[in-house]
C-alpha cells in the first residue's frame, strides 16, 4: 500500500483511504490475491494422481488436538476459500469451470 501511495503522490496526512487509492490504480486487495493463488494451487492438487505424494500429504490423518481453539491449517482456509466461492472437488476436473469461479480478484 505504501508504494501505491508513494505513486500516487499521497501521504497519510492526506486522509484518503486505501480503498480510493487501489480503486484508482486498479489493484485488487492482497488477500483476494492470497485466496485466488490458494485456490488455484489447490486445484493444480485435485487434479493430480490418487498415489501422488502431495495428495497422499493432504489426505494424512492428523492427531488429536488437545483442549483449546484448534489452530488454522492451510487445508481449513482453503475449504473456507471453496465455500465463499461456491466451488468443489468436482468443479477442479473442469479447468475452464474453476478458473471462471477462482479468478476473481482483479478489478477491471
């Protein structure tokens, strides 16, 4: 963000908020990056073999958790990922179908 001011020739002291500024240089906010790149990492995996190691790593049972708010795993943010945009395992066998509900944060 601090380079996008720098760009745009505005300070903090200027009281424009990041939004107008990413709205006028026509970038997408970095955690809709993150998802996008996350997504579409996970579907380069789904469309693997049944027998390739990185697919055998993610299907690996996991241990018990102790007592406590159990801690976030790359595996629950991307499930999250899938639901908000409405996507499956089945949706990642079509390549055109997932991009088309994957891709979705540059704004044009």
């Amino acid at each position: 963000m601090r380079m996008l001011r720098w760009s745009g020739g505005v300070t903090l002291l200027d009281k424009i908020r990041n939004d107008y500024i990413r709205g006028s240089f026509k970038v997408a906010p970095i955690a809709e990056k993150l998802k996008e790149n996350r997504l579409r990492w996970y579907g380069h995996i789904l469309r693997r073999p049944e027998d390739h190691m990185v697919k055998l790593a993610l299907n690996m049972p996991t241990q018990k958790r102790g007592s406590g708010r159990p801690p976030t795993t790359w595996l629950t943010t991307v499930q999250k990922d899938m639901k908000d945009v409405n996507a499956d395992a089945e949706i990642a066998k079509n390549r055109v179908l997932w991009r088309k509900r994957t891709r979705k944060a540059d704004p044009t």
